[in-house]
C-alpha cells in the first residue's frame, strides 16, 4: 500500500488570516505542520496543496513539496484530489489539517493502517475521548458515534449520543468514554476520493457544516480509530499565541 499525506493550505483564513504563514516561532506554522506529518512511517511523502503563490514560495524554501491549486476549491477534500489524480500509483491519501502543528506521525500511521487492515473501508479518520463538559456542549467540538466495529454512524456538532437524563462531569470519566471528539485527519482510498469529491453537497453535510456527512448520507462507511488525544488546531490568534509559548518554552 503506497502512501501520501496531502495538506492543503489556504492562505486567506477567516479568523485568523494569513495563519499558515505566522511564524513567531521562528518557523512558518506549515512548517510545523509538514514536519509533524513526515514522521510518519507509513507514508512514502507529504506534500502541500496551497491556494496561494506565496504559501508554495513559502514551502519550498523549507524544503517541503507543495503545488499551487485553486483558489475556487470548495474544501480540503476537493483540493487533495486535485492532487491524487496526478499520483495514480498512490492508493491512500491521508488528509492532514494545516492548521495542526503538533500533528503526529502516529497519528497518521494510524488513521492509514485502518484502510490497511480493512481492505473493504473506502475511508477513515480518528476520535478522541472528551473528558470535559466544556467540550461536550461545544459546537465547534465535532463528536462522532461509532457501532462495534468501528464504523461510524454520524457526525454531529451536537451532543451525541443525547444522554436523556443529562450529563455530569463525573460521567466524562468513564472507561470506556460516553462521548468522542472527531478529529479532523482523514485516509481515503484513491478511486473513491476522486468520486467523491465530484459528488454535489448533501442536505446533512450543508445543514451541519460537515463534508464528511457527505460520504455516510451517499452509503459509504467511515472506520473510525481511536487516540489518546487531540492534535490542536490553530483557529484564533489566542491560539496561536498559546502555540508559541509551548513552542518557545520547550
């Protein structure tokens, strides 16, 4: 099984402009994000999909391998199939955010072994439990459910599943974990990423804000892998600012 990571990066974010360009810690945050993902074992290369001239110059004085894609591509999906049709002996393409520097390449090598040990799954991606309440009634918190097998069965920004007679802090403590947070890396088989990025925007994926509904409400089933913990996303300047004080403090 030939392997690739794909990050697309977009330079024209909306809270937090320019952010995969900052670069108080003496690196670009891309940077980060590339060598995070480059640890991976599995994984023959990584490459950056930009939509901007600027974050390619960017990449490539780091070393890294990027190409310049659209700025018109809707979501990251689209962009990293953009990428896979000029990779035809490529047959897994791991999506990894580029807003996630503390990416590991575990967490990559995970979310590809799924597909690797399930040769019928088309698709994959990674959970976290969520041990806090905050968390739990957050809508930028994207939970996942999941059957025995380890294939989901929705994404929701809402609580799932709905604890009918409420929820405490205590029971977030629980083993095995009530509640998952989704975590935004994705596996995709080659054939089907490029089928699916040509299907159109569903009722559920539009009404939730979430492309992955688009593969469950097509029929397709998601394996869905399990990890410790998140990796963080860089969404706000406080963010970044948090960021970079780890970063420096190391």
């Amino acid at each position: 099984m030939k392997c690739q990571v794909v990050i697309p990066a977009r330079l024209a974010s909306t809270r937090l402009p320019r952010k995969v360009l900052l670069n108080e810690t003496g690196k670009p945050l891309i940077q980060h994000v590339w060598e995070g993902a480059s640890q991976s074992k599995l994984a023959s290369g990584v490459t950056i999909a930009a939509d901007d001239e600027e974050i390619v110059q960017t990449v490539r004085a780091f070393g890294g391998d990027c190409v310049l894609t659209s700025k018109n591509i809707a979501c990251g999906t689209d962009r990293i199939a953009v990428v896979a049709r000029e990779m035809p002996d490529v047959d897994v393409f791991v999506n990894v955010q580029g807003d996630e520097p503390e990416i590991l390449g575990d967490s990559v090598d995970t979310v590809a072994a799924l597909l690797r040990d399930h040769p019928e799954a088309v698709m994959a991606t990674l959970c976290t439990p969520i041990r806090t309440l905050e968390k739990a009634h957050d809508p930028s918190c994207v939970k996942v459910v999941f059957d025995e097998l380890g294939r989901a069965l929705y994404f929701s920004r809402s609580l799932i599943p709905f604890p009918r007679d409420g929820v405490a802090e205590a029971d977030l403590q629980n083993d095995p974990p009530i509640f998952y947070q989704h975590l935004g890396i994705y596996a995709y088989r080659r054939d089907f990423l490029l089928k699916i990025s040509t299907l159109p925007r569903t009722k559920l994926e539009k009404l939730e804000s979430l492309e992955q509904l688009r593969v469950l409400e097509n029929g397709y089933e998601i394996m869905v892998g399990v990890v410790p913990r998140a990796s963080i996303g860089i969404d706000t300047p406080a963010d970044y600012a948090e960021f970079v004080k780890k970063w420096l403090g190391k």
